[in-house]
C-alpha cells in the first residue's frame, strides 16, 4: 500500500507509475473519496465534542433546560448515527481503491508493457551442446523412473507429477546443500506454515485483481495456500517492530507451494516445468529503506552463486515496468538453459517490494534517534527445485545415457550419477 500523503502529493507521477505497470485505478476518485473521507472525519469529531458539551450541561442544567438539552442529545445522535454509516461507507471504498493501487516502479526500472521488452544483463557458463543426440528431462525422467506424470494425473489431474528414487533423493540433496551454503552467509532457516489467513495474503498485495485467480482458497476455513514460501515469511512479522541496529533480518525458507496456473492454459502442459503444486526454497529479507537497493543486488547474488555452484549455464533479466508484478518495485530474474528447447526458461526471481508490503502489515523499525519507519521487504528465489531438478538432467546428461550429479550434490546423495540398473 502507498502512503496517502505521498498520493495526495504527487498524483501525477502515481498515474505514471500504474501506467507504467499497466494497472488501471481511478487516482482522481480515491482522492475525491480521499476528501470527502477526511471531511467526515472532522465532522465526527465535531459532534463528539457537542455531545460531550451537551452531557456536560445537561448534569447542572434545570428541568426546562435539561429538557432541552434531552430533545438536542437526540437529535445528535441522529445525526451521529448518520456519520457514522458515511464513514464506514467511505472507508470501505478508500480502502477498496488503496489496496488496488500497485508498488511504484523505482526509477531506474526499464519501461516496456509485457516480457518481451525485459532485457537481458549478463549471461554466465557456455550453453551445453552435446555430440550425441540429447534427449529432453521428461524423456529420461521416465526411462530412468524418477518422474511420473501418468500416475500423478490418475491420483490428482493435470499439472501434477511425482519424483521418484535419485529424483527425490535430488531434491533433498539440493535443499541440504541450499540452507548450508545460506545458513553460513547469515540466513536463517524456517519452515513456515502453507496456508495464510485472508488479511494475510491480502497484507503481501497478491490478491488484487488477476493475481487471486492464481491462489487456492479454502473458502470453509477462509484460507489461502500459499503460492510461494515468502508470502508466510514476509507475514510472519506483521504488527513488530524491529530494531534498526537487528537489520537486515534474512530467512531461508523450504515449503511446497500451490498455485492455479489460470493463464498458463495450453503452456508446458507436459512433464513438472509448470504444475499447481511444487517445492521452492525461498530467500526474504527485511531491511532499512537506504539500503534495499543493496540488499536487492545481494540476493541476485547469492542466487548467482547458487547457480554457478551448480555449473548450469543462465543469464539475468532486468524485468520492466509491465511484466513487474503488483507489490514489486524492481525485479530480476535468472533464467537457466534447456538444452532441449534450446533456450533459456526461468528459474529464479528476484524482488523489491520497498515499504508497500511493510505498510500494509505494519512493520516497522526504530532508528538509533527513536524515529519509527516502516522496513522495506524483498524476497529471492534460491531454488523451484522441480526446474533446477529440470535444469540438471537436460545439462548433465552423458553419452551412456546416465545423468551426472553435480559436484556439490554429491555429497548430499552419495550417488555421482544416475544410471540404469
């Protein structure tokens, strides 16, 4: 959520920014509701303060007047009770129009209207070729037994898959060696809960317009699964107030992770690229608003390190102002390459969410002079384990028709490669 101040004082450059992202809200009507919001506000004040004067009166008044006075108390809280109604009336629409207003995108945020015009900012690691015909990671997850999607669809539909023997035994061996390599820079770990109250998930600005389509509610128990790990985690602090001198406070999480796919219809139907349940291992920070910027880059960085470990080739997107999402003030991506389509798919983002989340769930920090201000938020991905899982059987396959294990791995699994038995 901005800050109302900041709307009222700079409406044309919140036009330009939900322009930019291409979100459509009616500025002039929330400030117009804006006015007529605060205007009642006073008036409610106002006729608090008469009826507190008039029940003053009233206990040193004489009979004729206290009779008065009597006809006056009724006829206040007639109009109170209308006020009353405005208000809420009016709060629900300020808070209606507030909570569809998207983050600003920093000023240095490429401008471009859709994924196309993000742009590319550096590529690392030479993109695999192979002197044997290649075969795509659904081909060899079935020989080899590791992904079953047929069984999967017969237990739960579509978009869904099960990993099985060095398939699972890979994902535990990429999550241990995730949380040690973070846990040493600093980050700590937590497994945090699948399902968040409504206010909650409202609170990390996800459930404005397209976005809900995306999310699995409960309505029974007026619940929503997460759809990624930082939406319990960037929660989880709602209402406190940390200590400038305890920033930044960093966690990497583990969780499974649910989402609809409402606009992936007819894309990457095949195989667990994109499917409405999956694992992800998720980096979030909080920190003071100078030094965001920085922490942004430090996450970028430390996905990088995560990949190179890994040695499969990528390259970082600078996302523009379109493909953004609402709460992000600025986003990259990592995308790693797939032999098999020969492209680069993505694996990672990146984000800074600035103080909209902070706002919007009450999270503060006090500075050394005493000063409140709210935190600015930022989330990373270090790994969506079945893309990464992807990623290294299309790039580490071999000529024998085996699949190597990446070294750092093997450690984790104790098998250096997975081959037929």
């Amino acid at each position: 959520m901005l800050d109302i101040k900041f709307i009222r004082q700079y409406p044309d450059k919140v036009k330009e920014g939900c322009s930019k992202k291409m979100v459509i809200v009616d500025i002039d009507q929330l400030l117009d509701v804006d006015r007529r919001r605060r205007g009642t506000i006073q008036a409610v004040e106002d006729m608090k303060a008469k009826k507190n004067e008039a029940s003053k009166q009233i206990t040193v008044a004489d009979e004729k007047e206290k009779k008065k006075l009597i006809m006056e108390m009724r006829e206040l809280d007639t109009n109170s009770d209308r006020l009353d109604k405005s208000m809420k009336e009016l709060d629900e629409e300020f808070n209606d129009l507030m909570l569809q207003i998207p983050n600003m995108p920093l000023d240095d945020v490429p401008v471009g209207r859709s994924d196309k015009e993000n742009s590319v900012l550096r590529k690392w690691g030479n993109e695999t070729k192979f002197n044997f015909p290649a075969k795509d990671y659904l081909a060899i997850g079935e020989e080899f037994d590791l992904i079953d999607v047929k069984r999967a669809a017969k237990v739960a539909g579509t978009r869904f898959g099960y990993l099985k023997r060095e398939g699972a035994l890979l994902e535990m061996a990429i999550v241990n060696f995730t949380f040690d390599f973070l846990v040493k820079k600093g980050f700590i770990p937590i497994i945090p809960p699948v399902m968040l109250k409504t206010e909650m998930a409202r609170g990390m600005g996800y459930l404005e317009q397209s976005d809900k389509e995306e999310a699995y509610y409960l309505p029974q128990d007026d619940m929503y699964l997460i759809g990624t790990s930082e939406q319990a985690i960037g929660t989880m602090h709602s209402g406190e107030i940390f200590s400038e001198k305890d920033l930044p406070v960093r966690y990497v999480g583990f969780s499974t992770c649910f989402r609809r796919e409402a606009g992936a219809y007819g894309k990457d139907t095949k195989g667990i690229l994109r499917v409405h349940q999956f694992d992800k291992i998720e980096m979030f920070s909080f920190c003071s608003p100078e030094k965001s910027k920085e922490e942004h880059k430090f996450l970028l960085s430390m996905e990088e390190s995560l990949m190179r470990a890994l040695k499969i080739p990528y390259q970082v997107l600078n996302i523009c102002t379109g493909d953004l999402g609402r709460p992000a003030a600025a986003k990259f991506d990592i995308e790693a390459w797939l032999p098999s389509e020969n492209r680069y798919r993505e694996t990672h983002s990146t984000s800074n969410c600035t103080d909209f989340q902070a706002r919007r769930l009450d999270i503060r920090y006090k500075d050394k002079t005493g000063k409140l201000g709210f935190v600015h938020t930022l989330n990373g991905t270090a790994f969506a384990i079945g893309r990464t899982i992807i990623a290294i059987i299309e790039n580490y396959q071999q000529k024998d028709g085996s699949i190597k294990v990446p070294n750092v791995l093997q450690k984790y699994t104790s098998f250096k490669k997975i081959a037929m038995k």
